[in-house]
C-alpha cells in the first residue's frame, strides 16, 4: 500500500491514537522474544550449567555411597531423630542413608536426565519424521499401516511395557534406557509430521515442484522440510519432556541405571529409606525441586513456541 | 450420516482387539528374547535373594508342565494367547500357589475407583477453569489466579505425591500416609468404612489432579479463544442470547469436542502416572502390586498386571471412541 | 443536513459513526464518520470495496463491534433510542426483537452441533420466554416455508444443508420475531450465481411480506441494483454518495461511485474492464481533505485541503464532492462545467 505525501500531523480527531501515542512497539515486536520461551530456555540453561560446571568445583566423587558421613542435613540445620546430627559446609545439601552427598548427586543427575529426554526425544523424532513422511507423502497402504499401528502405540500406555522390560534387563546405561524409551516416543511426532505433510502436499509450492520433475525425495527435503521446522522445534521439546518423565518414572521404581546417580534414583532410595518417616526431607525434596524446576522450564518453553505458532494465544495472555 | 455405523463399531473393535493382541505378544516376547530358561532364571533368581527355595526343582518341573514350556514356541505361543483370553496369569512366584488374577482382583477395583475419580476431577476442573479464563464475565482476580495453580502441569506425579505426602500427611497429619482404608478395618458398604476411602484417598487423587489439570486448562483456553473468533459467536452475539446460555450451548459444547478426542489419547500417561502414585502411597491398587513384583522379580505378576492394565486403557479408549459421534454430529462414518 | 423523503421518517439514523481498530502501529480509521438515515420500509444498500468499511459499519451499528475494534464516536438512534452507551443487559432487549443480523450464513455462522429449528427456537425463547414446544414448531415449520426450505431442514445440522440452504435458514431466523430493523452484510456474496438469484428473491418475498426497512451490504453493484430503494457508496471509511438507485446508475454523480458502476460488466455492449486498483492509502494516516483524492480522476486543489462536505445536489442524492458547488438559489453546478476546469 502506497503512502502518500502525508505530513507528520496526526488527524485532528482526538479520538484517534497513532503509533507514537502507543509507545515504541516496532522493533521489539517480533514474536520470537516471547517471555515464556526466554524465560523457559533461561531455567534450562541455567540448570544445565549448573551440572556442567559443577563438576569443576564439586567433588563428583561424593555421590558414590560411603563417601560422606551418613544423613546429614542441609548446612544450617540440625535433625533429632536417631541422634543429633547438624549439616556443614562440606554438604551443604545434606547427604542421605549410604552417605552420598547430595549436591554431587544432582550435579551428576541433573545433566543425566537431559541426556535421557534429548537422546530419546531424536531418536523418536527421527523416526517420527521417517514414519510421518512416508505416511504423508506416499499415502496408500503405507499410511493406512502406520496410522494404525501409531494409534495402537499411543494407546498403550509406555510405563507398563517399559517396567516389563526393565525389570528383565536390570543392569543398564543411560543409553539404553533412553533408546527404550524411544520405542515409545515416535507415534506423537509421526502423526504431527503426518498431518503437517498431508496439509502441505497439496499446497501451490508443492504442486510446482511436482511439475517440474522434481523427485519425491527432493521434494520432501527441499520443500517441505523448511516447512515443518517450527513444529519439529515444539515437538522435540514436547517429546524430551515426556521422555524425561518417562525415565524418572522407571527410576523411582528402582528400574533405573543403577550404578549411574539419577534424580529419579535418588529419590527411589529415599522411599526405600523411609525418608518421609524420617523426616529427612532434604533427600527426597532437594531432587524433586530441581526435577521440578527442569520441568517448569521445559513447559514454559512449550507454551512459549504454541504462542509463537498460534498467535491469537498471545493477545489473550499479555 | 450421523451417529454410529455399523463399520465404524466394527472398526474400533478390531482396533481394540489388536492394540490388545499387540501388547499380550509383546509383553509374552520379552522375557522368551532373554537367553535361557526364564523359569530356571526365575527361580534361581529368587534362591539368590531368599537364600533357599523349598522344592525348586519340583516348582520348576511342575511350572513347565503346567505351562507346557517344553513344547515348542509357536505351540506355547497359542496356549499362551488362550491363556489370556481366560484371565489366566499363571501363579505369582513370590506368593506361590497364589495365582496372579487373584492379587489382580483384589487391587484392580481399588485402582479403577481411584482412576475413574482422578480422571473426572482432572478433566471436569480443567476444561471448566479453561472455559472461564475466556469467558468475559470472569472476575480479573480468577483469571490471574489460575495459572498460578497451573503451575504444577506435567511435573511426574510422583513428585507431587511425596510433595503432598509430607506436607499433609507426615507435618500436618491431616490425612493417612499409606494405604487405601484403614488397616483394621473390614471392606463394607457402611458409613465408616467409606469415609476412610475417602480419607485415604484424597492425597492420592489430589497428586493426579493436580499435575494433569493444568493441560486441560490450556487447551480448553485454546479451544474457547479459537470458537470466539468463530461466526457463529457473533451471530449469537446478534441474537441476544443470555450470556450463560452462550457459554455453554455456544461456547464450551464446540470447544470440548476436540478435548473429548485428546482425552482418550492421554488416558495412557494418566495410567502410568497413577501407578507410580499408588506405589508412593502404598495404595492397595495395581501400583502397589507392580511394585512389590518388581521387587521380588515376580515376573508373571509384572506380565499380568501389566497386560490388564493395558486392557483397561484400551477399552477406556474405544468407549470414548464409541461416545463420540453421539456428540459430535459432524462426525460421518461411511465406509472408506 | 436535511434528506428529503418527507412521506416516510427515519427509523434508524446514523450520525458521524467512528469505528476505529487499534494496532501496534496506530488506529486504522475504518469507519471514519459516517452519516445516513434509514426510512421505515426501505431497503438502503451500503456498497463498497474491500476495505472500505462496510462490514465495519455494519457491526457497529448492530453494536457487535469486538476488540480491537472500538466505537469511537457518533450516535445511532433506533426509533429515536440512542443505542450507543447501554449496557449489554438493555442492549438484549433490542437485539433481534428490533434488529436482526442476516450474516453470511454459507460460511460458519450456524453454530455446528446444534438442529437449525434449535438454532431459531433459543432466540425465540430468550426473547419471549418458555413457549410451548407445538407452538414453536409451527411457527418455526412456517418460517421456513417462507423462506423456501422444506419441512424436513427442521431437524437437520447446518453442515448437511447447501450454502443456499444455510442462507435461508439463516433468513428465515433473522425474521423469526418480525424486527423493525434487518442489516444483511454480504447475505449472497458466498453463493454462486443461481444460488444468489434464488436467494436475493428471497429476501425480496420475506421484505414485502413483513414490510421490514433493510440496510443491505455488498460489493457487488449489478446485484444491488435489484434489491434496493436507496444506494449509499463507501470508500475508505467515508460515505461519498447516497442516492434512489435509478439516479445513482443513471448518473452517478460521485466519481468513486462511476467508477463503480462503469466496472459492471455489461451483456449489451462491449466496453473495456476497468481494473482500478483499490485503496491506495494507509489507512491510518489518510490524507487531509478528500479521502479520494489519490484515485480521483477529477482532484483538484481544494480536494487537498478541506474535506467536501455531504450535499444535496438533487431531491435525495447526496455526494460529498468539490466537484459541487451551490449556487444561490439552491441548485448545484458542476464546476467541470465551467470553463476552465483543472
């Protein structure tokens, strides 16, 4: 739309607000800088940080057990039951039932967890994208196969297989477990791509290429792929979110890595030790509020990119 | 074409029955993958941890003819599909001769019951506190408060169970720490009996609603933002109609629809989320029963408990499945 | 400014209606003072472009306007009741008793999981109260025999109706408590040709039979010529011509509204399509004076400066245009006319 030679005078209505009356929105307006994805990818970096480098300044050592003197509590408190027992520096988390030291547990169990979520979250996706293609774009029997067979696999609920699993194969890394957990991980992301691909498929830029000869696969790539980043973006992070719930869920069952500190792991050991009874809520607690703030973080950056792709979300929340 | 068809029954059944036979293949190909006898493994897993097994060898010569484990593979496969048509578990290895349906029967009712109650609250609350984020006449304050109370959405539900364990239970002893009814009590249809359900209870539904209501809530927001764009709201607008009336008829009845579908799909993770809560709390439901097989490598118990598990989600889902086109009249099921 | 029709009295007047839209950039003028009246029994077309505000207009008469939409100013009097400044409650009681809303019901406007006989019978209970269920199905039964639906769309969903179909459904609602007052915004714009001609009888048979005053809006001309009494031509917000239709096709005297009617394809002669290219202007900062100025094949000097004032150049044709100027005893001339026009 042409301007044209307008002056600078705004119109003589008062009722009218122009731009600068508004405030200056222009360059900060692009909805990338949401506040809940910064603030989301804030917390998570932080965290990961924080399990990085703690390694520099925290003996790593001290979450094996019999490291450390047995149960005591966070720098600063004392505990009465079985004996007077008061926190020091040298834990200032506190250390739980076989003397390991919790602060080096969740500097080891922090950046565990995430490898679990990201490791199991591309290895679904990966095959997700595979699947949700193939599905989209080749159609016919194909699709009607793995339609079916992701809806069957979205209904079982993954926990319950994944226990009869673990409890078969015990011993493992967190490889393994996070690859076990991808097993449960691909029919979200097939039917996203799926339904993503089918919308695409019979779009202008895709008609075109077809035209020109373009082969399938190029056309896949070249074309459609671009496309699908934003929701790729969102779903990876959806999916390392469920993966992560996933893991902690075999972990406080005790079918978690053994020999490996774990979050979810710790906190097996604190019901197995009575900690509630105990009241030594520091071995359970301290755990379940990092867990916790992982998890605030991760959705936040969900919410975050759903208010990037649907906008309308956004005028209703600010 | 409104309602159900005869295909689209059919359909959903035949889904149903494969989810099942998938599952009931899988769970019974995990342990014959593992090198070796699974029995003798069993057992000479349980010896290991108890020290001596009365009769091992007569338990493990009396299981495989039982079982028929040493007939060949395809030939135990059947018997074992069979089986499972039956119910027919076998017998759980810690609790020798008890047999696996009967711990299942005894916790089953008590997680369904959990279950069914959890599941209502969460979604009832949810879409409701969603419907009303939107809705104009919703005082300021609520609208600001809501997603403070959000903020437990997605944490594990274990977490919040031992979050609300210690804080109302152990600190505060408002409510019992462990079980589903108190210890000495006989399990009747009588006044006592039910409000120590309930009581024991509460902390148990409360960590599932709270760590599940907060998805609902966002997509119920989404959902009503998107129908008040729609047109049919503002000819509703036009029309004069009561504000309650819209609401509900115009608003919340198109809005649901899409989470009635999304509902059925979480109905897995909901699942798994209240074992692990029954196993905090000790309730008598299947958590419990998982937990103290896993702990005694009770594989036949794991294997059943699981499959029933996955049996009850499937047949949640196909009702949900069969519900819908009641109420979603757009929904045509003509054959393919 | 007087509108000469002194048979007839306005049953809806119009009065500088601002509807202004916010964005992070400014206010978008849609609707940027607007005047007419509406005399009982007409039928007044309100045309325009994309964009130029009609709809706009439309739902800011109907006090339906959303936000970011706003009502900035002006006044809209039903029967001599101001409407703006009520409150929703007193709102209620006008809405679709005295003024009904035929939307474009081909698109989504039936709400999907509810009968159409449904649909009508909320309004007709909210208004009137708890009716016995025989009455309303008779009364309903006869609405749509009115409108030309068969019996059997009493219980059917709208998304088993065709576009014409939901159009009348949506007609035959909008009449089911006989308002004084019907706007039609686009009510055939979604339909294909046929469909439309059935349509538009429609409303034609259902105006005569209830003697209903109807502001219709549109954009297309040739389609307006059949339906409506009046013609009131919009560009960018701003009424520029109000005229009986005869006049406004026979000469037009507004150079947006020629343009208008020279675009109507003819059957009889061949003549070249002019394609022009729609409003030029950004809407939130529009040019002081004419509003027109930048397409007007005619601009002239004053056009920069001041806004040309609505006048009335014939027994009811009004055009806002310096092209117009009053003599002393009343009449208009064209200073085209005159030698030595820019």
């Amino acid at each position: 739309m042409a301007t044209a030679q307008i002056q600078e005078s705004g119109p003589s209505n008062p009722a009218v607000r122009t731009a600068k009356q508004m405030g200056r929105f222009n360059r900060w307006d692009t909805p990338w800088l949401n506040t809940k994805l910064l603030l989301g990818v804030g917390i998570i970096a932080l965290i990961l940080l924080f399990g990085i480098f703690g390694r520099l300044f925290w003996d790593t050592k001290l979450a094996l057990t019999g490291k450390s003197p047995l149960n005591l509590p966070p720098v600063g408190l004392t505990t009465t039951l079985g004996g007077k027992l008061t926190g020091t520096w040298a834990h200032p988390l506190g250390t739980e039932s076989s003397g390991r030291d919790m602060l080096a547990l969740i500097i080891v169990g922090a950046p565990n967890s995430f490898l679990i979520g990201i490791i199991a979250s591309t290895v679904g996706m990966g095959l997700g994208i595979l699947l949700g293609f193939t599905s989209g774009f080749v159609g016919g029997r194909a699709d009607d196969i793995i339609r079916l067979l992701s809806d069957v696999a979205i209904t079982i609920p993954s926990l319950l297989v994944l226990i009869v699993i673990q409890s078969l194969l015990r011993q493992v890394e967190i490889t393994t477990i996070a690859l076990l957990i991808s097993l449960f991980a691909w029919p979200t992301p097939t039917r996203l791509i799926r339904a993503q691909v089918l919308t695409m498929r019979e779009s202008g830029y895709v008609q075109m290429a077809k035209l020109s000869g373009a082969s399938t696969f190029s056309i896949m790539f070249r074309e459609i792929m671009p496309n699908l980043i934003p929701y790729l973006f969102a779903s990876f992070i959806g999916n390392a979110t469920g993966a992560i719930l996933a893991a902690v869920g075999l972990e406080t069952l005790g079918l978690g890595p053994q020999r490996i500190p774990t979050l979810g792991g710790t906190i097996y050991f604190a019901i197995q030790g009575a900690a509630l009874l105990r009241n030594m809520w520091w071995w359970w607690g301290i755990p379940t509020l990092l867990l916790a703030i992982m998890f605030v973080g991760l959705l936040l950056i969900n919410l975050g990119f759903d208010e990037i792709a649907n906008p309308r979300l956004r005028q209703s929340s600010q | 074409m409104r309602g159900i068809t005869l295909n689209y029954f059919l359909r959903r059944l035949g889904i149903f029955f494969l989810t099942i036979w998938i599952a009931g293949t899988i769970i019974w190909l995990i342990p014959h993958l593992a090198p070796g006898d699974p029995i003798s493994a069993m057992v000479a897993r349980l010896a290991s941890r108890s020290g001596f097994v009365e009769n091992s060898a007569e338990i493990i010569q009396g299981w495989k003819e039982r079982f028929g484990l040493n007939d060949s593979l395809p030939v135990q496969y059947v018997r074992y599909l069979g089986n499972l048509v039956h119910l027919d578990f076998g017998y759980s290895m810690a609790n020798f001769p008890t047999p696996v349906s009967e711990l299942i029967n005894q916790a089953l009712p008590w997680t369904i019951g959990l279950l069914l109650i959890a599941t209502m609250i969460t979604f009832v609350l949810g879409n409701f506190l969603g419907a009303i984020m939107v809705w104009r006449r919703t005082p300021r304050m609520i609208k600001y408060l809501i997603p403070v109370g959000m903020m437990f959405t997605s944490l594990p539900s274990i977490l919040a169970a031992l979050f609300l364990a210690y804080v109302f239970s152990f600190l505060l002893n408002w409510f019992p720490l462990i079980g589903s009814y108190d210890m000495g009590m006989k399990p009747g249809l009588n006044g006592p009996f039910i409000l120590s359900v309930i009581q024991h209870g509460t902390l148990p539904a409360l960590s599932i609603v709270i760590v599940s209501f907060g998805y609902w809530t966002l997509g119920m927001r989404g959902m009503m933002i998107t129908v008040e764009g729609e047109d049919y709201m503002s000819l509703a607008r036009a029309k004069g109609l009561g504000p309650f009336y819209m609401l509900y008829r115009y608003m919340v009845r198109n809005a649901i629809l899409p989470q009635i579908t999304a509902f059925a799909i979480t109905l897995g993770t909901l699942i798994s989320g209240q074992v692990l809560v029954e196993y905090a709390f000790s309730y008598q439901g299947m958590g419990t029963v998982i937990y103290n097989a896993i702990l005694n490598q009770d594989y036949p118990v794991i294997q059943g408990t699981s499959f029933i598990l996955i049996v009850v989600t499937a047949l949640a889902v196909l009702i949900i499945d069969l519900i819908y086109p009641l109420i979603d009249p757009r929904i045509s099921y003509g054959a393919k | 400014m007087s509108q000469r029709n002194n048979q007839k009295k306005p049953i809806l007047e119009v009065r500088d209606l601002r509807v202004y839209y916010e964005t992070p950039k400014g206010d978008v003028l849609a609707v940027d003072g607007i005047d007419f009246d509406l005399y009982e029994g007409e039928t007044l077309g309100l045309v325009g472009e994309s964009g130029s505000g009609k709809s706009t207009a439309a739902m800011g008469i109907l006090q339906l306007t959303v936000p970011p939409g706003r009502i900035a100013g002006g006044q809209v009097l039903l029967e001599g009741q101001s409407l703006l400044g009520l409150s929703e409650e007193q709102l209620r009681e006008f809405r679709w008793v005295k003024l009904a809303l035929i939307p474009q019901g081909a698109m989504n406007s039936l709400n999907p999981t509810m009968r159409v006989s449904d649909q009508i019978k909320d309004v007709i209970i909210a208004h009137e109260g708890k009716t016995a269920q025989k009455e309303l199905k008779e009364r309903i039964l006869e609405l749509l025999s009115t409108v030309g639906l068969p019996g059997r769309v009493y219980d059917l969903y709208p998304h088993e109706l065709s576009g014409g179909m939901k159009q009348r459904a949506c007609i035959a609602m909008a009449i089911a408590l006989n308002p004084t007052v019907i706007v039609a915004d686009e009510a055939t714009s979604a339909l294909d040709v046929v469909v439309q001609r059935v349509v538009a009888q429609t409303m034609l048979k259902v105006k005569e039979k209830l003697g209903v005053s109807m502001i219709m809006i549109g954009h297309d001309m040739g389609l307006m010529a059949q339906m409506v009494d009046r013609i009131a031509v919009m560009y960018a917000g701003k009424i520029v011509e109000i005229a009986p239709v005869r006049d406004m096709f026979n000469d037009p005297k507004h150079p947006y509204s020629r343009l208008l009617i020279d675009s109507v394809p003819s059957l009889k002669e061949r003549k070249a399509l002019k394609i022009t290219e729609g409003i030029t202007h950004d809407p939130r900062n529009p040019p002081p004076g004419c509003i027109f100025q930048l397409r007007c094949p005619f601009v002239m000097d004053v056009c920069r400066k001041d806004a040309p004032p609505m006048q009335e150049v014939k027994p009811g044709q009004l055009v806002a245009c310096h092209l117009y100027k009053a003599n002393e005893d009343g009449s208009f001339i064209n200073v085209r006319d005159v030698v030595g026009n820019t």
